[in-house]
C-alpha cells in the first residue's frame, strides 16, 4: 500500500547497491541465506556463488523499480540521496540496473548485453544530469564522521596516507588536465612549482629515504579544506553513467557507436563540473584528449575507463572494481611484494570473525577460488 509499498523497494534498491559493492569486493558472499527477520538472527549463511548473486540483484532491482509509485509515503529528509523523491529513486534503480549489466560484460556477455540495453531504452530512464547524483550531504562544522572520506583520511589519518599517487598525478600532468590544480599542492622543485606524486607500495628503505616536502598531497583548499564549501561524499554519479553509455554505445548495446563520442564528452563535462573543481566546460585543449576518432574500439574503451578512473578519485571501491574489470588504466606493481609477491591485489579476504564464526561455509567459498581466500583469487566477473 501507499505507505509502505515505495519506501521498502527504495530500502531494496540501496540494499542492492550495497550487495554488490560487497560481492564486487569479496567475490562470493552471504546472499540467499541472510537474516530475514529481527526475531532470528542467521550467523552462519552459506555463501552464494557471485554469478548467481548478480542475476538476483538484476531481479531485485526489476521488482523494486515496479513498485515504486509516485505519491507513495517516503522517507523525506530522512533520505540523505533524494529527500524522498519518488522519481528520483526510479532512475537510481535504473542506473544501477546499467552498473550491474555492464559489470558482467566479460563474465556473462548475454546477460550484460540483455540487462544493459534493457537499462538503456527503459521509460523508467536513467540519470540525466548531475542533479540526479546519489551522494550524501558533508558540512563544514562537522565531526569527522560527517566529513567527506577523503577529507576524514587527512584529518584523522596517518600522514603517509595524505599523498596522491605518480600513477594519478602523471596521467593528469600528460593529459594537462584542468583539476590537476585543484587536486593537487604544488611542490618546489629547482626553484619552479611542480606536482609530484608519491611511488606507490614502496619499500619501508625507500619510505625512510624520501623527503615528505618534495611530494604533493591533494590541494589543502578545495579536496582537504576545513572551510570551503562543503564536497559530499558521492555514491553514484551521472558521469558514472555516462561513460557506461558510452561503452554500450561501442558494444552496440542500446545505442550505436556513433553514440560514443557525445556519451564520452558529456561524461567529461559532467565530472569536471563537480565540486570542488566547478569547472563548467571542457577546456579547448582538453578536446583532444577526450577525442575518440580514429581510435579502434580496444583503445576508445581505455580512453573512457582512464577517464571513470580520474572521476573517481576517492570512490576507492569503485574505482578498483572497475579497474579489474575493464583493465584500465594500466598500472605497475610497486617494489615493495608485500603479502602478494608483488602482484596487485584482486579482492579483499574475508574477516577473521567470519572464518571463526561461520568456518565451514567460509572454507567452501574459499575453495572455490583459484588461489582460495586470498588476495590474489579473481571475482567471477574479473576475466579481462
């Protein structure tokens, strides 16, 4: 009924994005099985394959899109995303819908293709602009658990996590990017102001050597500041969808691949324009960065996945979900081989807690896996 029917499916779309923010990282996890009821509590679920799991949340989204009704009761100003809008939450569905699709495109090429273009001409649609971002509201006067994560990691973290990355901060000085500034804080070096980015999984030799002044952190006014106007802590964004578009534009998959280049661009525009870098239009030189033609498909798709990769700068999971997936950008291993004998890691292992509290399903998921529960063992969907 009208009081209940809309608010449930919006709590069972934002569950769907949280299963498969968790099965993205994990691989199998706890799903069919999951405590269904505040009387009983379930410690000890089985652990669902990830390729059942993802076409039930392909189903779960279909059932709760079609249950949500405009005029229904919502949750109001309780709902940090939408502020209860009815529509809104329909074209999250949707969105998510085109998220989950593309993520099996190299797993199950036929249900991508059938959930994406499904996604993609449904009446329902799908984020048009960045009003329609999920993102949750930050405050300047807030304790640390209100601030944006990145700001948090500065704030609270240890000082050697406050660096931005050579592989980020190269890629944006080659591609003379505008948010270059805005992300990052020059350096001086030689007398001239620079950015430089930090090694990544360095040696604690070369750690103890490095002199901190030489390396830029991001920019302490915009991404760090205290002050400035609020940056909120996004979910999922319309660039987010735009640069999917872009790739089933290239697929063939509800769109034709002349679609690609306006999908791409409009991508571009969409993530600059978001706080902090405000930059409301793609710079003339930027154009031929961003410029798919005469490109083959392979290179056109690196050009879209670098450019997801730079938007989501401080979506960490996200980010590392869709680098396994789509393999782009390309990165090098650091020197320091850690746990993974110098390999990147491709999901994260399951808590102690888990293995202590639910041990035989754990060890059966863990066998499952090429290199079981490890760093190292591939998701279902990472084959590229």
């Amino acid at each position: 009924n009208a009081a209940g029917r809309s608010k449930l499916a919006i709590a069972e779309l934002y569950e769907a994005y949280l299963y498969q923010r968790l099965t993205d990282l994990f691989g199998d996890i706890p799903y069919s099985e999951i405590t269904q009821s505040n009387k009983e509590i379930n410690r000890t679920p089985k652990f669902d394959k990830q390729e059942e799991i993802y076409p039930a949340l392909v189903q779960k989204i279909d059932a709760a899109i079609a249950k949500l009704t405009t005029g229904d009761q919502s949750y109001g100003s309780s709902d940090f995303f939408y502020k209860g809008s009815i529509e809104k939450w329909k074209k999250f569905g949707n969105s998510l819908k085109l998220k989950v699709g593309m993520r099996m495109r190299y797993a199950n090429p036929s249900l991508a293709q059938k959930t994406v273009s499904e996604a993609m001409s449904s009446p329902v649609g799908l984020f048009t602009s960045n009003s329609d971002n999920a993102a949750v509201p930050t405050y300047n006067d807030a304790q640390a658990e209100n601030q944006n994560p990145i700001l948090r990691q500065m704030t609270t973290g240890s000082a050697d996590l406050r660096y931005l990355a050579n592989t980020l901060v190269d890629k944006l000085k080659e591609y003379k990017d505008p948010r270059l500034s805005l992300l990052a804080e020059p350096v001086q070096f030689n007398g001239t102001a620079t950015y430089q980015g930090i090694g990544v999984a360095l040696t604690d030799n070369q750690l103890s050597q490095l002199i901190r002044a030489n390396y830029s952190t991001a920019n302490k006014s915009t991404w760090f500041s205290l002050t400035f106007a609020p940056i909120p802590s996004y979910a999922f964004t319309y660039s987010d969808i735009c640069f999917y578009k872009a790739e089933a534009a290239l697929l063939g998959w509800g769109a034709t691949s002349a679609n690609a280049q306006a999908f791409f661009t409009e991508g571009v525009k969409a993530a600059l324009a978001l706080p902090p870098y405000n930059i409301s239009s793609i710079p003339l030189a930027y154009e031929s960065v961003i410029n798919l033609s005469g490109l083959t498909d392979e290179q056109k798709m690196e050009k879209i996945a670098t450019q997801k990769w730079i938007h989501l700068f401080g979506r960490d999971m996200e980010a590392f979900a869709e680098w396994r997936r789509t393999g782009y950008p390309s990165l090098t291993p650091g020197p320091n081989p850690g746990s993974t004998n110098g390999q990147i890691p491709r999901r994260a292992i399951y808590s102690s807690e888990e293995a202590e509290l639910n041990a035989t399903h754990v060890k059966e998921a863990a066998a499952r896996m090429t290199n079981g529960d490890s760093f190292l063992s591939k998701v279902w969907w990472d084959k590229k």
